[in-house]
C-alpha cells in the first residue's frame, strides 16, 4: 500500500464522519478503524473550477481514510472514495495493509517531507 497526497489547494472543504459507538453496523470496518485505532474518516469536496466540472462525477463528494490526528493532516491511507459503502469495501479488503502503513510507516513518511 501506499499513501495518498491531499492539497489543501484541491480541497474546497472536508468534514469528519464520527462513528459515536459500536452500534453503527453499516460501515462495521471502518467503526473498528475510527474507534480502536483512532484514525478519521473524511467527507471531502473538492474545489470545482468551472461550471462543466460541477457536473463531472469528479467534483462529487468524496471519502478518505486518514490517520490521527497527531499525524500528518494531508495524508491519506487510502484513495479517494466515491460513496461510504466503497470506502468500506476498500478498507475491507486492504484492512491489513493500511493498518501496517499507519502504525509502522506514518512517521517516516511524515519525516521525509
């Protein structure tokens, strides 16, 4: 895995998904990582240029999964997700890898910019 480098230049806004307990069961994976790990989902909006990119599925409202919020603010451990349930499907399937990157790699990244 790899991580992700959000620009506050491309970002219009962004907003935390806040999984509050254990009972939210429709993004499970992504609850485990909020609330045992202490990583942050965001709803990002990207910055639109033009009228034509209001339209384009691009300027949609997207996910991302980062790290704590004593790491680095702009970078993600995943891609950007279209929709919850993607994000959650993704997370699902590289659960491990993003795991290993935040809790063994997110300082040197950190370090080396």
């Amino acid at each position: 895995m790899s991580f992700y480098l959000l620009t506050s230049a491309d970002l219009t806004s962004s907003r935390e998904i806040c999984f509050t307990n254990r009972q939210e069961v429709n993004h499970p994976t992504l609850m485990r990582l909020c609330l045992d790990f202490n990583l942050r989902v965001l709803q990002l909006q990207p910055k639109v240029n033009s009228c034509s990119q209001m339209d384009a599925p691009s300027a949609a409202l997207q996910f991302v999964v980062l790290g704590s919020e004593d790491s680095h603010p702009y970078i993600a451990l995943t891609p950007t997700c279209t929709s919850l349930d993607e994000l959650e499907e993704h997370v699902t399937r590289h659960q491990i890898d993003i795991l290993h990157d935040y809790l063994f790699s997110a300082d040197s990244v950190a370090a080396a910019e």
